[in-house]
C-alpha cells in the first residue's frame, strides 16, 4: 500500500459521513414535513364539514322547516284555541208562550249574562217544532204559565254538543225561578251516528283525498304543470277521481257500517263535489307557490277548516274567530250539508252547494291561468331572450 491511500480511506470516510448527514438530514426534513401535513389535517375537516353541511343544507331548505315549524304551531293554535273553552253563544232558540208572558219570557233569556242564547218568538209549538225539524233553529221553549214544568225541545241531529249546551242554560234558568224543563228530542240521531260526528268525519275524509290526489300528481310530475295542456290534463284526470271517491264514502258510511242510513246519492254526488273543490284548490295554489302551496292547502283545510267546520263544537260553541270563517270553507259547509241531508230533509243547504262549487272553479280556473303565465314567461322574445 502506497502512503497516499490512507488519505483517500479517509477522504472517503469523510464523503461517507457527510452522505449519511444529508441522508439525516433529509429524513428529517421529511419528517417535519410529514408533521406539517397531519397539522394541517385536524383544520381541513371541519372545513369540508362546513362546506358540506352548507351544501345539504341549503337556504331553501332552512326556509322549508320554518315552514313546516310554522304549519305546526298553527296547528295546535288553531285546534287548542277552538276547543280549549267551549261556550255557548247566541245559541238560536224560540220561545212559545202565551202573549202576556211571551215578551218577559224572551227578556230573561237574552239577558243572561255573556249572551248564551238568541230568543224569538213563535206562534205555536206546532211552528217551533216544525222550524227544528226543517233545521231553521236548534232548539224550543214551550212555556206553561199554569205549571211549574216547561218543555225543552233540542234536535240533537243539529249537534250535540249545541243541544246539551241549551238544556244546561234553560236548567238553570228554571230552577233560579223554582221551575223544571222536560226535554224532548225532536229530531234524534241515527243509531250508528255516535255524537253526530259521523258526518263531520266522512267530510275530512272527502277534503283530504281530495288535497292528496291533487299532492300526490304534483309530487309525481312537479308541482308546477310543465304546461297549460299538462294543467288542463291533470284537472281532468281528478274529476273520476273525485266521482269514485265520493261513491266510496257514501258505500262505507251507509251499506257498510250503517252509519247514516238513507240518502245514498245525495252524499255520493256532495262528496264529489268536495273531492274536486280541494283537488282544484290544491293545484291552483302548487301552480302558484310550488311545493309550498301543499303547506298552504294543510293550512286552509287542515289547521283552520277543521276545528271550524263544526263536528266536535257546532258555530254557536266556538270562539268568534273560528265561528266566523266556519261556513265559508269546504269543511263548514260540508259538514252542515251531510247533516241537513240526513236529518233536516235537506233545507238549506243550497248555499253551502254554491259554495262548494265555487272553490272548485276557482280552483280550475286559477290553475289553468297560472300556468298560461307561466308558459309566456317560458317562451322566448324575438331576440331570443326568454320572458
């Protein structure tokens, strides 16, 4: 070995050594790096958390759910305020007495605090139970100035609730002046009609076949007709469908339950024409507002048409608000024309009918027209730009 080769052994050493430096170097480096990258990972998730959360999330379903919160509140509102404290008010009721005590008679009863009943006269008892049974006033009092007993004619048929609500205020009237009251039923109930409420239910039945039918074709092809000739077509194709459902409700409250007896095509065709004034309804309200106008039509006939339609609580029971509006919705109307049918011969109710009638072409004719704007807002100008 020459002496210059333990200078290259040692050059080489030294190379060697400074190699595994850079070498340890760069592992650490690498691992700073490393650090760096799992640091910086804690951050980002919560980042891509956001973002998604922003992006299932939107601004459009935030308002849905205050939509739906709103819809809630207004439900318990609505049936709590209408229930909650039952009273009667100017409840009608006629009066027969001879004419020497007629007018005091009729005095006391409309004096009586808070203003229960509304007293008129009549010439007869003949008269006052004729007026019951035609469903003109729900109830009768037969004075006999010669005894310590009157006698109460009610039509529970009208109500229960009304009937029990006069007997109690004409009770307690008698006996301040040591005096009793016989009741008689005038115009009873069916007997498969528990508390009346079976023509109250079969209405709500109607009225939400209705409103679903109506939901479910918009859920199915956009709640929007993607145009007039799409809107006509689903307008049709709700008519044999209101026609069947009618038939069906007067098949299950009539030959199958026995529920109300009689009366078979009258409630057929009436509840036809309620399946079709809320189906009508409930698209024109989707072709003006989109799937909010489903939350509109629970609003309508759910949250206010319901508690006010008179089934548990008749008019004369509830608050102002709901006493009001009762007779000018579908619910109201139909509920007091399924009992004029069975019980009162059907007096009165043509007004309701108009009504009903008239929700469902305005229904039509509001769904049609909107989506006659909506298609010219489709269709483009001359230039080309859409209107």
């Amino acid at each position: 070995m020459t002496e210059d080769q333990p200078g290259r052994q040692e050059h080489a050493g030294g190379a060697a050594g400074e190699k595994a430096q850079a070498g340890t170097g760069q592992e650490h480096a690498g691992g700073a790096a490393g650090e760096k990258a799992s640091a910086g990972t804690p951050r980002a998730a919560p980042q891509r958390f956001l973002a998604e959360f922003r992006d299932a999330v939107s601004v459009r379903t935030i308002t849905l759910i205050a939509g739906v919160l709103l819809l809630q509140l207004g439900f318990i509102l609505s049936y709590v305020g209408a229930f909650h404290s039952p009273k009667p008010h100017r409840i009608p009721i006629a009066v027969v007495a001879p004419q020497q005590v007629s007018a005091r008679a009729i005095a006391q009863l409309n004096a009586v605090a808070a203003t229960p009943l509304d007293a008129t006269a009549a010439n007869s008892a003949q008269q006052a139970t004729q007026r019951i049974k035609d469903g003109s006033i729900p109830a009768a009092l037969i004075v006999n100035p010669s005894a310590s007993t009157d006698t109460l004619l009610v039509a529970s048929a009208a109500g229960t609730s009304e009937a029990t609500a006069v007997e109690q205020v004409i009770t307690a009237i008698e006996a301040h002046q040591h005096r009793t009251a016989a009741v008689t039923d005038v115009v009873p109930l069916q007997s498969g009609d528990g508390r009346g409420l079976t023509g109250f239910y079969l209405v709500i039945g109607w009225i939400v076949g209705g409103y679903l039918v109506a939901a479910l074709l918009g859920v199915s092809g956009g709640a929007r007709p993607a145009t007039t000739r799409r809107a006509c077509i689903r307008l049709l194709a709700m008519a044999p469908y209101a026609i069947v459902s009618g038939l069906g409700g007067a098949i299950v409250v009539g030959p199958v339950l026995g529920a109300l007896t009689g009366h078979f095509l009258a409630l057929w065709w009436l509840g036809a024409l309620l399946v079709l004034a809320a189906a009508t309804v409930t698209m024109a309200f989707q072709v003006l507002f989109g799937v909010l106008g489903i939350g509109v039509t629970v609003l309508v006939f759910v949250i206010l048409g319901n508690p006010s339609a008179g089934g548990a609580y008749q008019a004369g029971l509830l608050p102002a608000f709901w006493r009001a509006i009762g007779n000018a919705l579908p619910n109201g109307a139909g509920t007091d024309s399924v009992r004029r049918i069975v019980y009162f011969g059907g007096h009165g109710i043509t007004g309701h009918l108009i009504l009903i009638a008239g929700y469902a072409a305005a229904g039509a004719i509001v769904a049609v027209a909107g989506s006659l704007l909506n298609d010219r807002r489709k269709q483009p100008t001359d230039g080309g730009v859409l209107v």
